[in-house]
C-alpha cells in the first residue's frame, strides 16, 4: 500500500478515486512529524499503526486520526457512500418505527425529489434526509440507485446479523438459557417459525453503577434504603442490583415496593372468573366508546341524563398500573346509567356493529357482571394512593393497612350479612334498569 492526500484534504471526482482510497493509507507525506499529546505522557502516533490497522487513516490538517472508511463516505461528498448512509438510516427508522417501506403501489424506479406522488414510506424519508439536495440521488446512475427492493432486504439482512450478534453476545455472557419456537401463519399464510431465547440478564452491575453514578453528589454511606420491583435483575439476593449495592453500603435495606406489591396481590386476586370477565367487559366498552362517533353518541346521552356532571368521558384501562384501573371501574360504576342508555340507543340504530352493543349490554346486566363490580377495589383505591404519596409516611400506611386486614377479616367472619347488603344493592340497580335478576346455573 502507498501513502495518498491528507485525510483531511480529500477532493474525489468519482468512485474510482474513492475506491483508490480504499485500497491506499491517507496520511502526510514521510517528512511530517506527529504532533505530541496533550497530556505528561507525551505520547505520539505512530507511522507502522497505517500498516497495522488498515481502517486507520491521519490528517496532518486537523492534526488527528480518524476512520478511514468514515471520512471517504462522508456525506459532504455527494456519491455512493453518502447515498448508501442515508438509505441505511432509512432503513433503520422504519424499521424501528415498526412502518412498512413500501406498498405495491410503489415504483422501483429512481428517485425524484420534485414529485408530488406520495412514493411510500421509504423513498419520502429518503427526500426528507436528503434536505432537498437534489443531486445526491438524482445524479446517481441507474444501475447505481441502491434503493431498489432487492438492497432494502439486503441491508434489513444485514441489520438482522448485527442484532442476533449483539444478543448472542449477551446469551454467551449468561450462565444458562432456554429455547421456546413457535410457528404461526403471516399474512401470505406462510408459516414462520419464531424462536425465543430466555436467559439470565448479567447487566444488574451496570444498572447498580448507573444508580450510584446518579448518586455521585450525595454520601452515600447516609443511604438506608433502596426499593424495587420484584424482578430478578433488580431484586436478586445474590447478582441483583440491590445485593450489589449492600456490597458497597450494607445499610440500604432492599424493600420490593409496596405499591408494586399491591398491584401484584390485586392482579392475583382479579383471576377469580366473574372478576376477570367483569373486568374484560369494562375495558371492552371503554374501549368501544373510544371512536369519535360512539364518543359524541356517548357525550349526548351523557348530557341529557346528567348534564351538570364534568366527568363526560370513560378512562381506558392501563395496562400495568391497577390504581388507574381502579379509577376506570369507579367511574364506570359511576357513569353505569349513561352507558346503559348509550348501549341501548347504539342498538337501535342498526349500525354494522350494533351487535357488539348488543353484546357488551347483555354482559352488563348480567347478575354475576353487577355483583362483581360491587366488589372490585372498594377496599383498596385509597390505600393505593397512599403508597404514592410524595409525603409519604409510614405510621400512617402500617395504620391503613392494619384497618383494610380489620375490615376483610370481618367481611370473612359475617360474609352472609355482607353478601346480603351487597344483593339489596345490586336488586335496586336491577329494578332501576328492568334487569331480570336469576340464580346463575
């Protein structure tokens, strides 16, 4: 290999110097003397690394080293390389994103900045990072456009190797690990085999540095306490984030959070089978009224039953935090006349889903459907928050917690009286609502 230009004074007028570059050292002229380092080492680069290292090249202009594969794709030189990095990025937002690059309708033909067609999802990115720079594609030649579908899935393969490294990386990190597969159709019913890797994570170290980096301005030999979720990684006793952070400060007593805690012992308790279809049905209307015309069908029935009250719209359910699905059964209990009416009315207006109102007013006025929701989270919403407080204090929780055990424990010992007062108040909805209220077989 011979020595070429600086790398800082590169001028290509078309590939074939480029490639030149490629295959030959950037660097100064032999006469050149690096420059020492900053610091008392007083180190300097050495000449015999350009033969060494074949990627590594040096600009006597900017008095530094530098990738050499990096400086001939530059983008401020408009050619292959700079097309095929913004293709790349492309590729890799979409991809990201979970977007489809293209659809049938799409052309595999050149790009045009100056067209008005929407060319699908890929080739618009393309003009937006290409920041109106007409000539970086359209001076391309047509055998030389590299964006055809052919290298879109070349450079999604080649993404593909990167990722199953980096996570085979991890899994030969880990002690032990587990294969699931599973096959399944794709919408070409094609049948795809996914295969799944479990394996112990070993990044519960870096997490315990990141925490105590963010700690870094505070003494740490103060710290009491540190509280998590229950996952391996975090809570651990012998690898978990909190055992290596006793390693260091013994007097940070691991508590798993008490509110996380909550949240697990009410899902538990929500697998009872009326429970859970109660709660499926709840979400499933929030859900139904969530388009904007059952919405504003939802808001007019709202304002000619109640229209003094400001609570005019459903909460969805959250799908991890159960205090936000304690605030949507309360205010579905709350709004239960409203929905009525609006399932009602959605009904008779023979829309090409008024079956599913149909089918969601049926479940409602089921009696196993409005006892359960005379039981759900009526003992626990205030406890919740609580927990969350930002004043948080903790004679107050212990005394809380002490009542609900009280108030459950006598719910146990007299549940035929509880029962029966929790039947009366389910007969008046029924009667309220012409429900028909029957031994479930």
């Amino acid at each position: 290999m011979k020595a070429l230009s600086d790398a800082g004074n590169l001028d290509f007028k078309n590939d074939n110097e480029k490639l030149l570059a490629v295959e030959n050292i950037l660097a100064p002229d032999k006469c050149y003397k690096f420059p020492l380092s900053l610091d008392k080492r007083n180190l300097t680069f050495q000449t015999s690394w350009l033969n060494k290292y074949k990627w590594l090249a040096y600009s006597a202009k900017e008095k530094g080293a530098f990738c050499k594969v990096c400086v001939i794709f530059s983008p401020r030189y408009a050619g292959p390389g700079a097309r095929i990095i913004i293709i790349i990025d492309a590729i890799i937002w979409l991809g990201r994103q979970g977007l489809a690059l293209r659809s049938h309708r799409v052309s595999a033909g050149p790009l045009t900045l100056s067209s008005s067609h929407n060319e699908g999802n890929f080739k618009e990115l393309l003009k937006l990072l290409c920041n109106n720079n007409d000539k970086l594609f359209e001076s391309s030649a047509k055998n030389a456009t590299y964006h055809s579908p052919c290298i879109q899935n070349e450079i999604i393969s080649i993404c593909n190797k990167f990722i199953l490294k980096e996570i085979s990386t991890k899994v030969k990190a880990s002690p032990f690990f587990s294969v699931l597969a599973d096959e399944r159709s794709d919408v070409g019913n094609i049948e795809q085999l996914s295969i799944a890797i479990r394996f112990i994570d070993m990044e519960s170290e870096t997490i315990a540095k990141e925490i105590l980096a963010s700690l870094q301005d505070l003494d740490l030999n103060l710290m009491r306490g540190q509280g998590y979720d229950g996952a391996p990684s975090m809570s651990g006793h012998v690898k978990g984030v909190q055992s290596r952070i006793r390693e260091l400060y013994s007097t940070a007593l691991y508590v798993h959070c008490s509110s996380h805690c909550l949240n697990l012992m009410i899902s538990e308790a929500c697998e009872i089978r009326d429970i859970r279809n109660s709660l499926h049905t709840i979400s499933s209307v929030c859900d139904f009224f969530t388009p904007p015309k059952k919405r504003q069908l939802f808001i007019r029935t709202f304002d000619d039953i109640d229209s003094n009250n400001p609570k005019k719209k459903l909460k969805r359910f959250c799908p991890t935090r159960f205090i936000e699905r304690q605030q949507s059964v309360r205010l579905f209990i709350e709004l239960y006349e409203v929905i009525f009416a609006a399932l009602e009315s959605y009904v008779s207006s023979k829309e090409k889903d008024s079956s599913d109102a149909e089918n969601f007013l049926q479940a409602i006025t089921k009696p196993q459907f409005l006892i359960s929701i005379q039981c759900l989270f009526n003992y626990t919403y205030d406890f919740s928050k609580i927990l969350q407080k930002i004043n948080l204090d903790l004679r107050e929780v212990m005394n809380r917690a002490k009542d609900i055990v009280e108030i459950l424990t006598n719910i146990r010992e007299n549940v035929d009286e509880k029962f029966h007062d929790i039947y009366k108040k389910v007969k008046e909805i029924a009667n309220l609502f012409r429900i028909e209220i029957f031994k479930p077989s």
